[in-house]
C-alpha cells in the first residue's frame, strides 16, 4: 500500500467477501473467524497510522490538503474533451475488457466451486471500488491503475474459461461457423470496426511507438468478437436443431 495506496481496494475487497460471500475459514469457531477477520483488516490500519506519523513528522499537513485537492480535479482531467473521455474509457476496456467478458460469458457453462466463487465475490466490489476512485482521483490514461483487482481473477480464469478456451481453439467451429457468409460478413464489418476503433479513435497520451496498446485493444476486441460469433452460432445451430427435433 506504500507503494501503491489503491491497493487498499484489494483488502476491502477480500473483506466484502469475507462478510457477505462464500468466504470460509473451514471449520473454525467464531472467535477464531473474528481474529481473522480483524487480521484482514490490520494492514489498513497499520498504513492509516504509518501515513498520519509521515506527515506529522515532516510537517506535510498543508501539502496534504493540497494534494488531496489536486486529486479530485483529476476527474474533470479524464473528462474534460471527448479525446479524454475516450481514453478513460478504453483504458478501462484495455485493462479488463477481456477479463470480465470471459468470465461473464463462462458464467452459462461453468458452475464455479467455492473457491472461485470467493474469488469472484471478492472482485467485484474491488473492482467497482477501484475503478471509481481511479476516475476521481487519478489519471485514467495510466491504463494500469485499472488493473489491480484482476489479482483475484488471475488464478481462476483458466479453470472458470476452459470451455471459452477450447471453443476458440476448435478449427472445426470456424470453418462451420465462417463458412456460413452471414457470419464471414458480419466478422469482417466488425473487424473493420474494431480496427477503427483501435487505430483511429483512440490515441494514447503516451506515444505509440513506446508501446502496443492499440495493437493490444485490437487483438482483445477481435477475440471477443470471434467469441461471441462463434458462441452465437452455435446457440443458433443448436436452437434450429431443437425445433426440428420437436417437429
């Protein structure tokens, strides 16, 4: 949290969970669960303290207030002209885009155990918590800022998305799948649009040429637009094979 105080947001996340989710500490008695939980929330309350020392020891109290201040306008910094507010948004979309796609769309064909359940439970509010705070007092182009409550989403994904996985990775599908033109046509105009999308409406602040965030942009929408047609086709294939089947 030193180094980085928004991971404060991780905490209060595992804590959210702790109290309303399917958090266990197996089977502990309920003062063992209370002492677990106030240890959960101790590293909050050793950072506030080391914070208030640092500043009362260096005199920082006017500089504080200023700088809380100044955080506040970063607000209107991230939305102050349409190129802003499109940063701010594709940042977002940058960071966990493809993360919350898949684990939205793995939700219909994956019953997640306990474990991944607490793990979910525990991003959500994270997430929510973390990315309004980055909007108010950050500068959204810092597309990391975003990033960190996909620690709780990075040890489940491959067993919530394995079917997601599999399906992007079945040959057979596309060739059904992109064989049928409506859906080769639909593809390429949603390329096209993705690649306006990346390559033309969003301009990063920092140069492109220092990194590949537009080339990541791209290649994340376009996995999520193959998803999506291949997983529509199929939903579509199995429905017309149920009404024949009935008829």
């Amino acid at each position: 949290m030193i180094s980085r105080e928004n991971t404060i947001f991780v905490i209060l996340g595992i804590a959210i969970s702790a109290l309303f989710g399917n958090f266990s500490f197996g089977r502990s008695t309920q003062k063992v669960k209370l002492i677990h939980y106030l240890l959960i929330g101790l590293p909050v309350l050793f950072y506030a303290v080391f914070v208030m020392l640092f500043i009362n020891y260096h005199g920082l109290w006017e500089a504080t207030q200023d700088e809380v201040q100044v955080r506040f306008s970063c607000f209107r910094e991230n939305f102050k002209d349409m190129r802003s507010s499109v940063e701010t948004i594709i940042s977002f979309v940058v960071s966990l885009g493809l993360f919350i796609y898949f684990l939205s769309a793995s939700s219909k064909h994956h019953h997640p155990s306990i474990k991944e359940k607490w793990f979910i439970e525990a991003f959500i509010p994270s997430c929510f918590l973390n990315t309004l705070i980055v909007l108010l007092a950050a500068f959204s182009k810092e597309a990391r800022l975003f990033a960190i409550p996909l620690l709780f989403l990075w040890p489940i994904m491959a067993q919530c998305c394995i079917n997601e996985i599999r399906l992007l990775l079945s040959f057979n599908h596309y060739l059904l799948c992109f064989s049928n033109w409506k859906y080769a046509v639909l593809l390429g105009f949603l390329t096209f649009l993705n690649y306006l999308m990346s390559f033309v409406l969003y301009i990063p602040s920092f140069p492109s040429v220092d990194n590949y965030f537009n080339e990541y942009l791209f290649l994340s929408l376009q996995l999520i637009i193959i998803h999506y047609l291949l997983r529509n086709f199929i939903g579509q294939t199995l429905w017309i094979n149920t009404q024949i089947s009935i008829s």
